[in-house]
C-alpha cells in the first residue's frame, strides 16, 4: 500500500451557493475572470494495489483490471498519436466488446497520450509536449455531461441516442459511455499511477457534485469528489502494458456505478516519468 496524499475539492460554503466551474482555456490577465473557483485541501490517503484475488467489477465497484496484449508503436504513439490511433482503438473495441457483451455497440470518443514532463508537478510548465497527470479526484462526465460529449462528438445523430441506454467508459489506456480504458505506454510503471475509488465506499448524495467545464466553443459537465475517511482507492502496482484498467464514468440512467479517479505521487517509485495512453468509448446497451 501506498501512504500519499491528494488534493480534493473541499467541503467550502462557497459551493451551497455557486457551481464549481474550470475553464479549459486560458484566460486574459486583467479582465476580471477567474479561470476556476475550485478550492482545494490536502488529504492524506491510503492507495491500496490490486490483489489477484480481487473481484472488482463494472457493475459493483465501477472499475476492472484487464489482461490483454495489444499492439502499440509506444515511439509513433508518443510522436504522432494520430497515426496510431484507429488501429489502436480498434484493437480496444474488440476486446471491450468480446468481454463485455451487454454492449450492442461501442464507439470512441477520444484518445489521449500523455508523457510526464520531470518537472511536473511544477507551474513552470509553460510549454509542455504532452497532456500531464490528472490529479484531482473526478469523473470525466456527469449524466448531463454525457449527452452534452455526444451531442459534440456525433453532431446531428441527437435523435440517434434519444432513449437508449448507454455507458461512458474509459480504459486506462481507454473509455466508454463512459467505458476508459488506461494503461502505461512502457512498463512495469509506478510513476504518477491512476488511482481509482471504489463506488461501494462513496456516498452519492454527499460526496459528489457537478461541475462546468468551460470551452470556448462549448460547455461541458463533469464530477468532483469531496474528500471523506470512507473512501477507499486502489491502483496497479507496477503496471505492465498488458495490464488495462476500465472503468466507467457515468451511464445515461446515472444509477449505475461509476468510477472517481485520479494520477497520485507515489514516494516509493523508481519508475522513469510515466508514459500512458487512455482512451474513451461510449458504449450502448
């Protein structure tokens, strides 16, 4: 197990009275604007690994580990990730759909390849290459949130998902509706890992909240986590490449669940900087 720490939102009054809120731009100096409101505290955590007789699933904690052997470029991916991206994610949809057959239909959503810059977390990255760590406790997308990504991503197929049921996964390397699905690029990784909070252990009624993703062409939705003792968070030690974490970030009924995640800094690592691939599907039941 690891002894670390993360950075929550907190349980401030502001938020009874005004909807967390991050823009995703940036934001000129001088006019008054504030790029966030999120207010953070420091917690301590303990971030357990993920034993081989662990039954977590989708269903229940709201993540699963896979073992599947995929093909990737790990230098083209971190190059020029466009070129690898359809043979990968197809590789994904594949393996998503032969393990889990309640999905009629998965499509992608979004792949992202991240490679930790040494100096992270430093706010020095002025220029950086690739995305960095996410370390805040959230899901990638409320139910609001949901359709507001689909409504962007498939632009006039509205009527299309009216009244299906879907899921928003991710798999670390990747993610669903939202399935993602993550995992390292090169491994065993112990730098910066992805943990994930067990659903069983949160309290949907206090814990969790909406919040604004601001874009400059659109709005988005996701969710943040108060910090509370009964959480309890895993992650995979010493990951290997074949080792993927799927996990679910909301589905259309908001009643399944889901997974709160996010990258912490493991004072036990001898890894290089991490090197990661995730991606995300929508999955129809």
């Amino acid at each position: 197990m690891v002894d670390t720490t993360l950075d929550y939102l907190a349980r401030d009054d502001l938020y009874t009275r005004e909807k967390p809120y991050a823009a995703e731009f940036e934001i000129a100096v001088g006019d008054g604007a504030q790029k966030t409101n999120y207010i953070l505290t420091k917690r301590p955590v303990t971030i357990h690994p993920i034993q081989p007789w662990d039954d977590f699933t989708l269903d229940r904690n709201g993540f699963c580990v896979l073992e599947e052997e995929t093909q990737l470029d790990v230098a083209e991916a971190i190059t020029n990730p466009s070129a690898v991206e359809g043979a990968f994610l197809d590789q994904l949809e594949a393996i998503l759909t032969r393990r889990f057959p309640e999905y009629k239909r998965l499509e992608p959503l979004e792949f992202v390849v991240r490679k930790r810059d040494e100096r992270f977390p430093s706010e020095q990255l002025a220029l950086i290459t690739h995305e960095q760590p996410a370390c805040l406790p959230h899901g990638d997308y409320s139910v609001r949130g949901a359709t507001l990504q689909l409504n962007s991503s498939f632009p006039g197929q509205e009527a299309y998902f009216q009244g299906k049921e879907f899921d928003m996964i991710k798999s670390f390397p990747i993610g669903c509706p939202d399935i993602s699905v993550w995992r390292p690029l090169i491994g065993p990784n112990d730098d910066w890992p992805l943990a994930v909070c067990d659903y069983t252990s949160i309290d949907p009624e206090k814990d969790i909240i909406a919040s604004d993703r601001l874009f400059e062409d659109r709005i988005g939705e996701n969710q943040l986590l108060f910090p509370s003792d009964n959480q309890r968070w895993y992650y995979v030690e010493r990951q290997r490449p074949d080792q993927m974490l799927v996990f679910r970030n909301t589905d259309s009924t908001g009643q399944r669940a889901k997974s709160f995640h996010a990258a912490f800094f493991n004072p036990i690592s001898c890894s290089p900087p991490r090197q990661s691939c995730e991606a995300r599907f929508v999955a129809i039941r």
